[in-house]
C-alpha cells in the first residue's frame, strides 16, 4: 500500500517537472538557427502593426469632408475646395486636390493625375511589406539549414563518441524538430500579415476607385 502511494506521488512530481517546462529555454535547444528565426519574428511582428496602424489611419475617410468639397465644387468655389483639402492630411484629399486643381482640362486628363497621385498614395502602404514577404519565404527554410544541422550533429556525436544512445539521438532530434517548428510558424505568421494588410489596401483601393467616380460625377452636376 505504502508502495502503491510513493509510486502515485512520484507520478505527480514527474507530471509536474512536465508542466512546469521552461519553453524558452526548450526553445534555444533548436541550435544556433534559432536566434536569427526569432530576430525574423520581431521584425514582423514589428512590421505588422506598423503598416496596420499607418493603413487603418490613412485609409479613413472623413465624410463630412467629402461633403463640404462637393458643395464647394458645386457652388463653384474651387479655391475654398482646393484650401479644405491642403488642410485635410489624408491621401484620399490629396487625390481630390490634383483633380480640383485640374479642373477646366479634358477629363482624361484630370482621371491620369488622379490615377498618378493615388498610385503614390499606394506605394507609401505598400512600404515594407517586400520584407513581409521574403521572411515568409526566408523563415521556413532557416527551419530547414535548422533541420540538416540537427541530423549533422546527430551523426557526428555518433562517430566522435562511438555510443549509440537515446540521449544523443534525442539532443539531435531536439535541434531538428524545434528549428523546423519555429521557422515554420514564424513564416506562417509573416505570410498571414503579408496577406491581409495586402488585404487592406486593395479594400482602401475600391474606396478610392468610387470616391473618384464620385468626384467625376460632381463634376458634371450643373453649378448651383
């Protein structure tokens, strides 16, 4: 009975050493490759709320300016039209200045600098995520150069020690495993953010396309 309780308390104080791992430290066990797939993960987590903070703010649209610009347009007082969007710092009122400014031309030639300025506007959000990109590519196969190095060392404990243990096998597999992993997730993140702030600009892009037909369709409004 004794027994039967010592081996219940033993399975207790085992399960309980399981728990009470050290993830970071299980972590650093996947070998030297593991530094550089965890600097790779704070450079996107960085990036990701970076370009989401700067997206979500530059793709706000105030409708109440949209408003007063129409009724400027429409009265015909282009230089108060031409004032609120200097003073409005948003892309979609830079855009609607380089068509105001243009006003009096052909329409064709008011669409192309509106097209002009808001292929600018786009780029700016596109900034960075080229980096999003290659680490969604570069992670996973640092995971991989994790991977050979583990079964290298594997093999090299073997023929240096000449012992064919569980605990040599297990240290390599260690390095393999957790390397691979980690370089996986942390490509799958990347590719997740490179994707949907992607997602966020081709939103931000539909806008624009019906602020401007918008914009084009005022124009052709009788002035009041």
């Amino acid at each position: 009975m004794l027994q039967t309780v010592l081996l219940q308390v033993d399975s207790t104080a085992t399960a309980a050493n399981a728990q009470s791992i050290n993830y970071l430290s299980l972590l650093l066990k996947g070998g030297i490759v593991v530094y550089p797939i965890l600097l790779l993960l704070f450079v996107t987590i960085f990036f990701m709320i970076e370009r989401y903070l700067f997206i979500k703010s530059a793709s706000n649209i105030d409708f109440g300016f949209l408003r007063s610009l129409k009724d400027n347009i429409l009265r015909g007082d282009l230089r108060t039209a031409t004032t609120l969007c200097k003073s409005t710092n948003l892309p979609i009122a830079r855009i609607l200045e380089k068509g105001i400014t243009r006003i009096g031309r052909p329409v064709k030639d008011i669409e192309s600098a509106m097209e002009i300025q808001a292929n600018l506007e786009v780029s700016k959000m596109e900034k960075n995520m080229g980096y999003l990109g290659l680490i969604a590519g570069v992670a996973p196969i640092l995971g991989f150069v994790g991977t050979i190095l583990g079964i290298i060392r594997i093999f090299y404990d073997i023929g240096t020690t000449g012992n064919f243990t569980i605990e040599i096998i297990a240290n390599g597999l260690y390095e393999k495993m957790i390397s691979s992993c980690s370089g996986l997730v942390v490509g799958l993140i990347a590719y997740i953010g490179y994707h949907g702030i992607n997602m966020m600009i081709d939103k931000f892009g539909i806008q624009l396309q019906a602020t401007v037909m918008d914009f084009l369709d005022t124009l052709n409004e009788p002035v009041r």
